[in-house]
C-alpha cells in the first residue's frame, strides 16, 4: 500500500523527489504518513480535499481485501 500511496503521490506533484510515504503498523490499524514539497499540498489535497478523499477510499478499498485498516495522513 505504500507503493500505491507513493505512485499516486508522485504523478500529481511537481517535486516527485520530496514525497515520502511512511507507514507505522498497528494491531488493526496501519497509518500511512504522506510527506510532500510544501509547494504540493495543495495538489494532494485537492478541491475541497477530493483528490486526498479519493486516495483514501483507494486505500479502504484495499484495506478491505487486506482485512486492514488503512488510513492516510497528510503532512507538511
């Protein structure tokens, strides 16, 4: 999944060298930690926080088959 996050990550921002995705394990829960150009945090987040809305419904889809919960958080 952190590849996923990561590929997506890059093909919206303008400095795809400064994204990281970092992910802390938990017993149920797996927290993914985007980290982008603080000039892209915008294009992550998106209109009203869509594009970010829809990465995470990619990331529930797949936690599902999983059996994992995912969740991402984007950070500057």
């Amino acid at each position: 999944m952190k590849e996923l996050v990561e590929a997506i990550a890059k093909a919206l921002v303008d400095h795809p060298d400064d994204v990281q995705v970092k992910a802390i394990e938990g017993e149920q829960t797996t927290v993914l930690e985007l980290h982008v150009h603080p000039d892209d945090l915008g294009k992550v987040i998106g209109r009203q926080g869509r594009t970010a809305k829809a990465m995470r419904t990619i990331l529930g889809a797949s936690g599902m088959k999983l059996h994992k919960r995912l969740t991402l958080e984007i950070l500057e």
